[in-house]
C-alpha cells in the first residue's frame, strides 16, 4: 500500500502533493477538479473546488463514488484521512490522504 495526499497548489491549482505530485490547473474559474484513483475494479473519485473569497477563500475536498460506463462502482474500503495541512506546509486548505493499493493509478480530468 502507498499513501496519495491531495490538496492545493495555489488559489486555481489542485493534485497530489506527494508521489507523482501532478497538479491540475482550473484558471481560478470555480469549477471543481475531478481525478480518478483506480486499482483493478476499484476505484474512486477526488473532487477539489476552490471556494470563492467571499466564502472561504480555501478548498473543498472529498471524495465520491465512481461511474464507470453508467455502473456505479462503490467507494471502496481504502483508509482515507482529511486533515490540516503540517507545520510548514504552504497549504493553506485540508489534505486527502488515500491509501491505496501499489498498482493504483491517478487520472486528472475535466467534466
């Protein structure tokens, strides 16, 4: 097992903050970023969405069953954890940590 972490870059960027750290760009346009953690028949959505300054000024982050064709695939029973970002971090919003299965792969995409 391996342990992904998700969180913020900046104000409009979102990804993996560890492993491959791969970031997604959404030009501080208020949609959510979407990626896809799967291993084998498995698999689970990340969701990140920066809020407005008039509301937080941070992002939200979670996670969401998958879709995969049209059949849902549940969440699957991988530990996950939010927590505040650590001493010295630059982020300033909460972190998703994931552990998941050393096969899994990450996939950034937009609805």
């Amino acid at each position: 097992m391996r342990t992904l972490m998700f969180a913020e870059y900046s104000d409009d960027t979102f990804g993996l903050i560890n492993d491959s750290q791969d970031d997604f760009d959404c030009y501080a346009n208020g949609e959510p970023i979407f990626c896809r953690v799967k291993s084998g028949k498995e698999s689970v959505l990340v969701v990140g969405q920066y809020a407005p300054k008039s509301l937080s000024g941070g992002w939200l982050v979670g996670i969401c069953p998958d879709e995969i064709g049209m059949e849902e695939v549940p969440v699957p029973a991988w530990p996950v954890r939010l927590r505040a970002p650590a001493s010295g971090d630059s982020s300033y919003s909460p972190v998703l940590e994931i552990a998941v299965p050393d096969d899994a792969t990450v996939e950034f995409f937009q609805t």
